[in-house]
C-alpha cells in the first residue's frame, strides 16, 4: 500500500526535474557567466549545450534554500525557483510521511 501511494508522488518530483532543467537552461542562456561559475551545470533530463555531466545536479540542493545573486532581479526565475521548492517539499514530506507510517503501523498499513 505505501509504495503505491508513493506512486501517486512520482509526478510531483518529475515536475521538480522539469523546473530545475529549465531554470538551468536560463541561467545558461541568460547568465552565461554565472552558468560557467556554477561549473557549467546540466539538467536532470535536458542540458544545456556544452554542459558538464559530473556537475549536472550541483546546484541542486543549495538552490533549494537559497536564491542565487544571478537570479534575484528575474521574477520569472523567481517564480520557477519557488515552484521548485514547493514541489520538493510535497515530494519530502510524502516520503516522510510513508516512512513514519510504515514504522509507526507496519503491520496494520499491509
């Protein structure tokens, strides 16, 4: 049951992927300095010409509690970062949630 559930969740965190490509994808367009100061980053899905695999999720997780300097005067940017984490936040507190539930009523949940 809890595996299906998390079933459910799988779009939410393939739209966070989503977001985070495209937020990418106009830092490298828009801020190509700042892109090639990243490492030259990549998506999860799509990347950006020129981009580096072994940097492709560096950004990742700082950009989930901070907003880069590049990004700060672009609200468009603004906004796909917030849907970003929002969407990992879903996706966090759904896996959280699973496992707590599997812990606390193992048994009863199957």
């Amino acid at each position: 049951m809890p595996i299906a559930l998390g079933l459910l969740f799988v779009p939410v965190v393939i739209a966070a992927f989503v977001i985070y490509d495209r937020i990418i994808q106009l830092e490298a367009t828009r801020y190509p300095a700042a892109w090639q100061q990243d490492g030259q980053p990549g998506g999860i899905f799509r990347s950006p010409p020129h981009a580096k695999r072994e940097t492709r999720a560096s950004p990742f997780f700082s950009w989930l509690f901070t907003t880069p300097s590049w990004a700060r005067d672009d609200p468009h940017i603004r906004r796909l970062f917030w849907s970003f984490r929002i969407l990992v936040i879903i996706w966090n507190i759904a896996i959280f949630s699973m496992l707590i539930s599997q812990f606390l009523f193992g048994e009863l949940v199957q």
